[in-house]
C-alpha cells in the first residue's frame, strides 16, 4: 500500500486516539463512544476491503496470438468470485505493454458470481509484447482502504510489420543470369514438372501422374527439371546511423503512443512510425510475400541489434519465419552495409539476387555492391530517401553512384506507396550483362 493510500486510515487512527486522550482527560463518554466507533469503523473497512480481493481468480484467453500492423487483437478475461460473499466493486487493471491496450474494467460481482470483458486492441508498433500480468484492485464502500492484489497469468502477442499488395511487380533479376532457365533432367523431385512418359520398372510410385493414367489407361510418371529460378536474398540495413526519422507535422500527428501517423499503404491511414527503419521493414514484408508467391527461392540477411541470416528456401512457413524476425528487428545494428556485404560476401554466388534495401548515404556500400556484381552477383536496390524524412544531405551522389554501376534502382519517399515506387527503377541499365 503506497503511502498516499495510508493517509486516510492513519488520520482515522490519529482521530481515534486523539478521542481517547480527551476521554482520559475528561472523563466525557462521549470521546469513547467516538473512539470505539473510529476503531471499529477501520476494523470494518479493513476487512471489507480485504475480502473484495480475496476469493477471486482471473481467466486470461488471448484470442489473437499473431496479428498485422493495421489490425486488432483481442482477447478476454473472465473473473470469478469463488466466495459466496459479493464484491461491491472490483477493478481489473491489465499490466500489458502493448500500446494502446486498454488498461482494464471495473465491475461488481454477486456471490460465486463472474464477469467478462473483451478487449480489442488496435495494433500500431510490430514488435513482441505482453499481454498481462493482471492486478486486482478494490477498497470498501468509505474509500479509506484500497488494496491492490497481483494475480499471476500472462501471454504473449508478436505483431507482424504490415504488408501491401505489390501488385505485378517483378525483379529485373528475371532476366540475368541467376534467372534463366536450365532445362536439364533431375532425378530428384523438384516444382518444376518437365514431361511424362510411360512408366518404366523401377520409377518411385510419388512420380506417377494420375490424371494422365487414367486418362491413357498406362501408368504416366513425371520427369522432373531443375529450378530455374535463383536464391533472393533481402539484404536490410538495420545500421543505426542510417535510420532518419520524421519530425510532426500537421500531416503526420503525434499520437499518445508517440507513434506517428501516416498513410503509405495507399489504402487507409494506420499509425506506424514515419522513419525509414519502418519503411525498409515494410518493404522486405511486401517482398517476401510477393516473391514467394511466384515461388521463388527467397532468404534474408539483417544485423539489427543481432545478426538475422534466414537461409534462403521456398517452403511455405518461409515468409512466416521472416515476419517473426521483421517483428522484433531493430535498427539498432553496429555493423554498417558494406560491412554486412563484404561479411556475407562468400555466401552469394552467381547465382544469386541481392534485393538490398536501405536509406544509407555512405557510398562504401556501393563499393561493396560493386565487387559483388564484379563477381557475377546480380542485383537490385530499394532505395528509402531520408532526405524526404527530413535528412539534411543529399541523397543524388549515391542514386548516380548506383546508376554509373548499371544497379536497377528504386526510390521510396516518405508518404509514397510502394506500389508506385517499385513501378519503374530510376535508373534502368543500358544491358544486365557484363
């Protein structure tokens, strides 16, 4: 109990005594009669009090465990008098770090009675947060006690950066090396169906195509090539001196999350961060999304507040294991990109796509980039402008730099979908080849 709340029983206990002094020294009854009815009135508080937060249990049910930046999570919670003594009044305050969550309910309760809210929270910040513990706090009908009660119980919620259509968009990469087409038999089983032919002694039975067996009247097996499509990798500067972030404006409103809003979805205003590290997280999502969806090979790379590798693959929980990664991750990296290139350097080979996303001005990436590309590397730059966050240098030395280097290049201002940035790159190359 915090010592604002001890002020009203102490004074009652200081008039009782008090009370009592006078009645010694007066001998008047009337002093004992108030200084029995103070004590008996804390005693009776006291114990109202205590038995309003005892007797009850809290029921947590988080109903969304993963949600989208731009949606609601929900979740309810249940509590039960397990006394046949009613609670006059019991408040329920929810400990959660989400932003925006309600803080709790206030009820009363019968006799082995219950009550249940609902709360739905708007999701504004990806990241990894907690739902609870729960405190249980109430007093007596005099307000002079007022005792809190923690009840244990918590879950967790990891909200996923937001992701937009990208409509028919398509790497440039398609058309270089690492995307062409090798039409040679495999014996393995791949995606990508060849033929078929009749049957032959010893083909594995998962190679039979069915349909064309039954259509024929002969067993018909598949033959199968190899991918022709190349490893993707996203590669996100998560450096912390390449992050800018937006000053309020009348346009872009503080919120009581200190969040910002702003509308880069082209569909509807959601509150997020106006900084480029939460337009690169939501432009690899995007990504991610897309370039699976055509089935590609897709990986990615990071160095946030840890280094993030993600193999590149093509199955299908892949874009769920780079969500749950994009969630948490933070521009809070030591390491800046051409450090992160020339690390991961081994890993890409001809090929391979580098999908390099950033807002950095520091052109010893590009050189990096350049020793990449010199050694058959393909690759493609989502530029992030900080200098339409506010940034005060110029952002044309690193797109002439990126243009003299024949990169496909791609610029995102702040307020513009993505959409529209990735309809046609800056700078197109004269030949994808060297």
């Amino acid at each position: 109990m915090s010592v604002r709340r001890l002020l009203r029983p102490l004074g009652l206990l200081l008039l009782s005594t008090i009370c009592f002094l006078a009645a010694q020294g007066t001998g008047i009854p009337l002093f004992f009669h108030l200084c029995y009815l103070l004590l008996a009135l804390l005693l009776l508080a006291g114990l109202w009090a205590w038995l309003n937060t005892h007797g009850l249990e809290v029921q947590r049910e988080t109903l969304t465990h993963r949600a989208y930046v731009g949606e609601h999570a929900r979740e309810r919670l249940t509590v039960l008098n397990t006394w046949p003594v009613p609670k006059l009044w019991v408040e329920v305050r929810d400990e959660s770090d989400m932003p925006l969550h309600t803080n709790g309910f206030v009820t009363s309760l019968g006799g082995n009675g219950k009550a249940r809210w609902v709360a739905r929270t708007p999701c504004v910040v990806r990241g990894k947060f907690t739902l609870g513990p729960t405190n249980i706090i109430s007093g007596d009908p005099f307000g002079i006690f007022r005792f809190e009660r923690p009840m244990g119980g918590h879950n967790d919620i990891v909200v996923y950066p937001r992701m937009v259509d990208l409509g028919n968009f398509s790497l440039p990469s398609a058309e270089l090396a690492g995307g062409q087409e090798v039409r040679l038999r495999t014996f393995n089983v791949t995606p990508n169906v060849a033929t078929i032919r009749d049957y032959a002694p010893g083909d594995s039975f998962n190679r039979i195509h069915w349909r064309s067996t039954a259509r024929t009247g002969q067993l018909m097996v598949k033959e199968f090539e190899l991918d022709p499509t190349a490893d993707i990798y996203l590669v996100l500067d998560m450096h912390e001196r390449a992050v800018v972030t937006a000053e309020a404006s009348p346009t872009t409103r503080p919120t009581r999350s200190g969040e910002w809003w702003a509308a880069i979805s082209g569909q509807h205003q959601i509150s997020t961060s106006e900084s480029t590290e939460e337009y690169m997280v939501m432009a690899a999502a995007s990504l991610a999304r897309h370039l699976l969806a055509q089935n590609k090979v897709v990986g990615m790379v990071a160095w946030g507040q840890h280094h993030e590798l993600i193999p590149a693959e093509r199955e299908s929980r892949q874009l769920f294991k780079m969500l749950e990664a994009l969630a948490v991750l933070r521009a809070y990296g030591t390491k800046s990109l051409a450090e992160l290139l020339v690390a991961e350097g081994a890993r890409f080979s001809r090929n391979t796509t580098l999908v390099v996303i950033t807002s950095s001005l520091d052109e010893r990436w590009t050189v990096a980039l350049q020793q990449l590309t010199y050694r058959g590397v393909q690759a493609v730059v989502l530029f992030i402008d900080p200098q339409s966050f506010g940034g005060w240098r110029e952002s044309t030395p690193i797109l002439n730099r990126l243009t003299e280097l024949r990169v496909p290049t791609y610029r995102m201002a702040q307020s513009q979908t993505l959409t529209d940035a990735l309809r046609e790159p800056i700078a197109l190359p004269a030949t994808t080849r060297r």
